[in-house]
C-alpha cells in the first residue's frame, strides 16, 4: 500500500509495514547485537565464574575433609601402637620372669621332682582396630607413603608374634599330653624355655618398633587430588 506520494506507508516510527505487519531492517538488528555484546559477555563471564568459583569450592572441602580423615588415621594408629606398647611391655616382664624361674630349676636337677612345675604365661592383648578401619575407610591412602609402610611392617610383626604367642599358650595348655606319662619338670622345661626365648626375642623387637614409629611421630601426607 502507498501512500499519496507514493512511497510505502510505514508505521509510527518510520518503519516499513507489509501486509499489516512490522518489519526491522537487518541492520538494526545488527546495531542492536553490537550494543548487547558486551552485556552478554559480561553475563556469560559471570556465569563461567560462578562454576569455576563452586568447584573450587567444592575441591577445597573435599581436601579438607581428606586432610581431617588422615589427621584422624594417624591419630588412632599412634594411640593404639601406645597401648600396644604398654601391654607388651607389662607382658614381658611375666615372661622374663618366667624364663627366670625355668632357668632357675634347671640349674637344680636333683631338686625334688614331685614338686610341680607352676607354668603361668601370660598373653598380651595386642588389637590392630586402628590399622584395620584406616584401611577399610581408604584413609591409608591418603597418609605419607614411607609412613605407612613402615607401620604396615610394623603390624605384620605384631600379627607374627600374636600367632607365636598363641602356639605357645597352646603348647603349655597341652604340656600333660606333650611331657607323656612321667611329666617331670625338667622335661616340661624343655618343651617351654625354647619357644619362650623365641617370643621374648619377638617382643624386644616389637616394643622397639613400637618406640621407633612413636618417636617419628607420623605423617598426615597428602590430602589432595589422587
């Protein structure tokens, strides 16, 4: 449609209408892109901090939480080599005196053979609860390398000496049926003073790890991404 002049009619603002409908030159709607640019820069950049704020976040918790976790860990396995420590150290002293007093009849053997022989070992409580959940919560690995092998090393000793602790609490269970129908003293002696060297040799070796670890103290290690 025209108008008198004959030029076509336009709208309100001086913009062309067809068939009763607006239309905006492409080159307004370039004008207009250009002025939104940075606005929609500006908002994409925003966004973009935003997540990259949220993960770092996200990141610094999880490191913390680890570095606790460990903290926790190292904490537990100390305090449990302690009381290990002291419980062995204790048990040891029954059993050197054990020794003491098997030597002691051996040293008499005209002594009198009716007399018996009281045999009381006594068995350390050592527990591995500690290293057991640091394991099973996965926080051993988050704790220093070097540190945690030599406390691994450490409970498989303890692990040897339980198990050649209990051989021996079964052999004095079982002396009756070992010494045989004459169980005399000197032969019960020889089925005890042997494997109790052994033990008190494990346990010097024991308490000394357990000293070693306690005076380095421990690491927290590494908290961080794996």
């Amino acid at each position: 449609m025209e108008s008198e002049e004959g030029f076509p009619e336009t709208g309100g603002e001086g913009t062309p209408r067809e068939h009763g409908e607006l239309r905006v030159p492409p080159y307004r709607l370039r004008m207009r892109v250009r002025e939104k640019l940075p606005e929609l820069a500006l908002e994409a950049a925003s966004v973009v901090f935003a997540v990259l704020l949220a993960l770092a976040v996200d990141e610094w918790r999880e490191n913390r939480s680890r570095r606790e976790l460990a903290e926790r860990a190292r904490i537990a396995i100390l305090q449990e080599v302690r009381a290990n420590r002291a419980e062995l150290t204790e048990t040891r002293r029954d059993h050197v005196a054990l020794m003491a007093r098997l030597g002691t009849r051996t040293r008499q053997p005209g002594s009198d053979s009716s007399v018996a022989l009281e045999v009381n070992f006594s068995i350390s409580l050592l527990t591995s609860a500690a290293w057991q959940t640091a394991q099973v919560t996965q926080a051993v690995h988050l704790l220093d390398y070097d540190w945690t092998s030599r406390v691994a090393r450490l409970y498989e000793l303890q692990a040897l000496y339980n198990e050649t602790q209990r051989r021996l609490a079964d052999r004095i269970t079982d002396l009756g049926d070992l010494a045989g129908s004459d169980p005399q003293p000197q032969r019960i002696i020889e089925l005890v003073r042997t494997p109790l060297q052994v033990v008190i040799r494990l346990e010097d070796a024991l308490i000394g790890e357990y000293s070693a670890l306690l005076r380095g103290g421990g690491s927290a290690g590494r908290a961080g991404p794996r």
